[in-house]
C-alpha cells in the first residue's frame, strides 16, 4: 500500500494535531491530499484506468467539501491548511 499506519499517523501529527485525532478537518484533508497526489501519478502511467480516475474526483469533491466546510466555520484555519499543502497557486 502507498501510504502505511506510520504515514497516516505523521500525516494527522503534523496536520490534525495528534495521531489520535483522525477526525479533524485539517488531517482529513491532508489525508484527502496525499492520496490524490499518489492517484494523480497513477493516472500519468495509466491513462486508460477508469476507476482510478472515478476515484480521484470523488476524493476532491471530499476534499472540497471538507475546504467549504472549515471556510465557513474558520477562514484562519483555512487559509492555514491552504499555505501548508500548496493548494493554491
């Protein structure tokens, strides 16, 4: 698997606040992020896989009701998460 428990955790320690805080908006969507990038270089190989390309647009539609979401609730704590993955270029 490209992303084992150890990933995870790093992932919801850095972004989320603890390993133990998977539900956070924040370590959602640095989650959602990890795996689109590692689908998105999937598609560059395989052009023509279908399901993985379905799969991709259902997690950023995730991820972009996850950013709507903490744009309502905290714009501070969106525009944080914005500058620490680079969505926004």
């Amino acid at each position: 698997m490209y992303l084992d428990q150890k990933g995870k955790e790093e992932i919801f320690t850095k972004h989320g606040g603890n390993a133990k805080n998977t539900g956070s908006a924040e370590g959602q969507i640095a989650l959602f992020t990890a795996r689109i990038n590692h689908l998105t270089e999937h598609l560059k190989q395989n052009r023509k896989d279908y399901n993985t390309e379905r799969s991709l647009v259902k997690l950023v539609g995730k991820r972009r009701a996850l950013l709507d979401y903490l744009t309502k609730k905290d714009i501070l704590r969106y525009r944080a998460i914005i500058k620490e993955l680079g969505l926004r270029k």
